[in-house]
C-alpha cells in the first residue's frame, strides 16, 4: 500500500468535492452543480490522504484573520476532514493532522479552530471547547420585552446592492472588540449572502436618531405546515447591533411580522443579551452544544498574540504529545494589551500544569482557569496561580464564531 501526506492538485478537487458530498450527504451530482459549486479552497490548503493514487482522507484549512480578545490573529479554519470508509481505522487521519498542524505552524498559523461533526474525533488530536453553540427556536408572539422604551431609530429593508456595504462596514466594527469572530474578507462575504433555491435573504438595517446605520438583521421567511393561524418562520442568518438601542430595534422589527410564528436563530453568542430583556425568556427555546474548538500549533506564538484582560506574571507547562515542540515551560509577562512570551529551562517550577486542549479553552477565555482546575483538567500550585489565570485570561466579550465554514 502507498500512502502520500501531500496537498491535492487543481485536477483532485473533483475527486475533494465527491468525496466530501458522500461524506456529508450532499445528493447534487457533480455534473447537475453550477459555477458556485466550485472548490472553495485552493488546493495549496489542502493535506490529504492519497492511498495507491485514490483519495482516503481529505483535510484543509481557510487562512483566516479571526479576533483573539480584540487582537487580529492568524488562524487556520479546518474543513472538509473526511475518511473513506473504505480506508479508516488505519491511522490516515492522524498522520494527516499531524503533518497539516506543522504546516499551519510553519506558516505563521499559531491556532487552529473547526466546526466539530464529532467532539470525540478532535479531542484525542489536541482541540479544545472554545465556544458554546446556542440557538433560538422562539415564538413570535411573546418577544416582548420586559420594561424600558421602544427603541428610538428605525429597521428599514434594502436590497443587497445598498444594504452590502453597510453590513460588512457595521460587522467590521462590531467585531474588532470581540473574541473568535472572523474577520469576513470579500469571498467570504460572497458566500454570506448567496441566495439558495427556495431562499430568499432579506436585509434589514437599523437607522439610529441621527440616520447613522448601527446594526442589521439578515434572514430568510418560508412556511410550514401548521393547523392554523401564522404559519411562516423567520430564520436569521445574521444579527448585529452596534449598541443596546440597535439591538433592541431589530427584535422589534423582528416581532413585528405578524404572520410569523417562528423566530429562529442559529449561531447566536453565549452572552447574548435576549434572555435578559425579555418577559419571557424561556420562550427563546434557548438550546446549547459545543461550537467551535480549538487547537494551539505554536504556543509561544500564540500566547504572545494574546490581549490579556489584566497585567501579571505567569508560567505554564505544557504538555502536547501530538505537537512535541508546544511541550515546555512558558512564561507569560503580560501587561494588558502587550505580552512578553518566553520559554523557560525545564527546570522553571509552572504555576499551571495544561494539556493542548485545556490550554485551548483557556487560550479561548472559555472557560476560566479555577474552571479547568475544578474539574481536573489542569494543575495549580495553589489558589493564587488560579485568581492570576483567572484575571489574565479574562475576555471582554464570550468567544463566539458567527459563522460556519
């Protein structure tokens, strides 16, 4: 058997996208897809699998520019990982992730993120929870909000050709606080708004007092089958609001359509802020599951690209089988928005003890430090190791990926 860890040619992707149409269930024929069907990678992001000139396991990673608490960050976006049947349980997949995180290391791609089709499939790789996915399945007809004032602005329609421009001008802005949010270039962008056979994308952008645009909602309105009354659902592919007037305008506007009796979002934030507002929160049909993960190929790189939420001293061991050279003692000096990042001797006493995927969720500010060492997925030196982490791995906003890839 001949086995080659390499990236595909142009003349493979074809083989790429059947492959993975098989793997995920996508039932179009090669030869019935159109030119938006293309390979929305090129293949010098890919590593794959070729096992005696067939494909066996494929694999690549967007160059993303994603925010790190606030901080632009090199990321290597995973997808497409699949495995023929045909070839599993022989080892294809490790030996591919192990070749591709290098290469991502190598090419200044400090962290890995990926949406999961299987948590247990990328934990023994190193990949650690980083967001928390949650979706809303409301009823319309109890979005009311619990006190306060009707939002002064207004939520006006308009056609993508005027509304594009707004929206990725307002996303930019949103954004550049936040944590884990991808900074959404041209193509991406592209993908965003592409209509689907059957759905339609309306874009509804918020105008504040002062006609300045500060927030806008992107959805789609079909109909089910129900015995009576409203019987449309209205899904939202995309919400933002730049403040909590503009937040609050578009769920009205959103509530206002009165022959929708379903409001459905996916991919909202972990701190989203309905639950708090409305009368009725449990109406949100608020459900949760792990989101992104992620994984640390360079660790002092990505520490020191890091904002920090607090200035400090603290050194970390890590321990990283799958990545030998993330395996070492760190010391973090960090002053807020600026760190020094140092490998120390081997000898140097860790206020932290981590593996690859608990330094991940910490990385991410998932969850906290105290967090990790309550349930024994790191080790302290104490309880003052832990306020420190706690404070120096703090984020602004909970991390949170808007969109799929």
């Amino acid at each position: 058997m001949s086995v080659e860890i390499r990236a595909l040619s142009s003349d493979e992707l074809p083989q790429l996208m059947d492959q993975l149409s098989y793997a995920f269930v996508n039932n179009s024929r090669l030869a019935e897809r159109g030119p938006d069907d293309d390979p929305p990678i090129l293949p010098e992001w890919s590593t794959c699998a070729i096992v005696d000139g067939r494909l066996a396991t494929s694999f690549a990673a967007f160059p993303f520019r994603v925010r790190l608490n606030g901080r632009s960050t090199a990321m290597a976006g995973i997808t497409m990982v699949s495995t023929n049947p045909e070839f599993r349980r022989r080892g294809l997949l490790r030996s591919v992730m192990t070749q591709a995180l290098a290469e991502e290391r190598d090419r200044g791609q400090a962290i890995a993120i990926l949406w999961a089709s299987m948590g247990a499939i990328y934990q023994r790789f190193g990949f650690g929870s980083a967001t928390t996915h949650v979706s809303y399945d409301a009823d319309r007809t109890q979005l009311a909000f619990n006190s306060g004032e009707r939002s002064p602005g207004r939520v006006q329609l308009m056609p993508l050709a005027e509304a594009r421009p707004i929206l990725q001008a307002v996303y930019k802005e949103f954004a550049t606080p936040r944590n884990l949010l991808i900074q959404r270039a041209g193509g991406m962008w592209d993908v965003r708004l592409r209509e689907t056979p059957g759905h339609r994308n309306y874009f509804g952008v918020y105008f504040d007092e002062a006609d300045v645009p500060s927030g806008y909602v992107q959805f789609q309105l079909t109909t089910e089958q129900v015995d009576r009354g409203p019987d449309q659902v209205l899904t939202v592919s995309d919400l933002i609001g730049l403040d909590a007037q503009a937040y609050r305008g578009i769920w009205e506007f959103l509530a206002a359509h009165d022959l929708v009796y379903r409001v459905r979002w996916d991919r909202v934030p972990e701190d989203d802020a309905a639950p708090l507002l409305l009368q009725e929160p449990r109406q949100l049909g608020r459900r949760t599951r792990d989101g992104v993960w992620m994984r640390v190929t360079d660790v002092e790189s990505a520490l020191a690209q890091r904002r920090y939420g607090d200035s400090g001293v603290l050194t970390l061991a890590v321990r990283d089988e799958l990545c030998p050279w993330n395996s070492g003692v760190f010391a973090i000096d960090a002053g807020g928005d600026e760190a020094a990042v140092t490998r120390a001797t081997s000898s140097t006493d860790a206020d932290l003890t981590v593996d690859a995927a608990s330094l991940a969720v910490l990385l991410s500010g998932h969850r906290s430090a105290t967090q990790l060492a309550r349930a024994g997925l790191i080790d302290a030196t104490g309880p003052a190791a832990l306020r420190i982490a706690d404070r120096l791995f703090a984020t602004d906003y909970a991390p949170w990926c808007a969109d799929g890839f």
